[in-house]
C-alpha cells in the first residue's frame, strides 16, 4: 500500500488520519505541535520532523491546515512540499483555501511531474470521526480514480466537480449555503424558547420537515444543550466566508445573506468567541 504523509492533526485531521492507519496505509505524519500527534504515534504512525522529510519519504502527501497563508507555506515555502515530493508523488489539498491557490499548485506540481488534487470537505468533527465526510474534488480525472481508495476511507459522498480549483468553488457554495442556514437555526431556538416551548421537542417536528439540515439536527442539539466546543472553529467559518465574497466579488456577484452572517460572525469573534463552534452564534440571542 502507499505510503501516505499527512500534515495537519487538528479537529478534523486527527481523525481523517487515524481512518487512513486503520485502513492500513503506513502512514507518516507531521504538524507543528507535536504533543497533537502523540496518540496517533502510540497507534502506529511515523513522526517526520519537518514537512520537508515528510514530503521526500511519501508516496501521498495530503494537507488539513488551518487557512490559505497555511497552504502556500506548506506547499510553496522553504522545505515545502512541491520543492521535496518526488516525481510521481499524489498530493491532495484537504484544506478549506482559495480556487486560485488550488490553481497555482496544481500548475506549479504539473511542472515537477507531481500529481495535485484540491478536495477540501464537509461534514465537520462528527463527519471526520465517523468517516463520512463529503469530499468536493479538483483537479485531473485519471489522478482522481487513483486517489479515489483513499478519500473512500475518509468520506462517504465523493464527487469530482471538474479541474484544478472547482473543489474549492464547490466547497464555497456549501459554505455560502451554511451560513445563512446558520442564523435561521438558530433563530428558530431562540423562538422556540421564547415562545415557552420545549425546543428539543420543537426539533423532533422540524428537523424531519421542510427545515430539516445538517445544522438543525446535528448543532441545534449542542446550542441547546450549551454545548460550544468547536466542530468547526467560527474563526475558521469567518475565514470561508470571506474567501466566498471575494471570489463572489469578482464574478459580480452580490451575496447579501452571505455578508450578513460574516458581519455576525465577525461581532462573534470579537466578544471572544473565535475558538467556538459555529454553533456558538446561538449565544448571540439567548444573551437579549
């Protein structure tokens, strides 16, 4: 089997790695905190010291970082990746980043006879510890069918959405569609509980109706319970957002909804909340 390196052992990473160990893939790891890594190496993993001995020794390099300055560093930086990979080498971009930069590393990997995919995911801490994680895939065909057993053991709902960076496009959408889903969510506790109901009963009805999301049954019930603990971080989300409105801006086209959350989020952050789960705008209505 590949040998497969793995940078990046936060939230989501830690558990899209240990899927890949127990898979059987001999699997080597790096992240700049190495206490992060310490349980995946009583598992069975390799420790690399830097991204640059990582990216020499595996046949698959895959990258869960935290934001685009993260993915051109560790990809473009010195001792980064595309400088140390071998040729023949898969690499496959898992972060949340721009369609540009997917773009640029595709190209700059072509050059080097390495192989780039983008395929950023979603279905937050629950999806990367269950295994069932959407993954949106950029980049050549031929390169996607051999990487394809791979993401197979970390998500469930895998697509090709087409060349280098329509991944990432495809990961904006999902997240432009989240955030407004996001204040209805919660709009619709807040008013569940004004009103003198019992939310989680009010759940039970909606949930499984014409609201039904992913948001409403899995982070309704953590709002509810007080429950802040980050599935995915709202500083994150706020940097998302931003890439969504800018990409937006430039095919001239308005998302006001989408403008409108990010200016939440962003008063969210500032009162202290960046390091929360999404789900911790709840907190901006049960503090009225």
């Amino acid at each position: 089997m590949k040998t497969i390196g793995f940078i990046g052992l936060g939230v989501m990473g830690k558990s899209m790695a240990r899927h890949l160990l127990k898979a059987g893939y001999p699997l080597l790891v790096y992240t700049r905190t190495k206490e992060k890594a310490e349980d995946l190496l009583q598992e069975g993993a390799v420790w690399k010291e830097t991204v640059a001995d990582l990216a020499r020794e595996a046949d698959v390099v895959i990258t869960m970082v935290g934001d685009p300055h993260d993915v051109e560093q560790v990809y473009f930086g010195e001792g980064g990746i595309l400088e140390n990979a071998r040729p023949g080498t898969y690499v496959i971009d898992m972060t949340t980043s721009t369609p540009t930069l997917a773009k640029s590393i595709y190209e700059a990997a072509k050059q080097k006879g390495i192989h780039a995919l983008d395929a950023p995911v979603s279905g937050g801490d629950i999806g990367a510890r269950e295994g069932t994680l959407t993954i949106m895939v950029g980049g050549d065909e031929d390169v996607f069918l051999a990487c394809k057993p791979i993401l197979e053991r970390l998500g469930t709902n895998i697509v090709r959405q087409g060349g280098a960076g329509a991944g990432q496009h495809t990961k904006m959408c999902n997240q432009i569609a989240i955030a407004t889903n996001m204040i209805g969510v919660c709009e619709a506790m807040a008013y569940a509980k004004r009103a003198g109901l019992d939310p989680f009963k009010v759940l039970e009805s909606i949930a499984k109706g014409a609201a039904g999301s992913w948001s409403l049954s899995n982070l309704a019930p953590r709002m509810l319970s007080g429950d802040f603990a980050p599935g995915f971080y709202v500083k994150h989300f706020i940097k998302d957002m931003k890439i969504a409105l800018e990409e937006a801006e430039r095919m001239n086209l308005p998302l006001p909804g989408l403008a409108l959350a990010k200016q939440m989020y962003e008063e969210l952050a500032q009162a202290g909340e960046e390091n929360s789960g999404t789900q911790a705008l709840y907190k901006r209505y049960i503090r009225q």
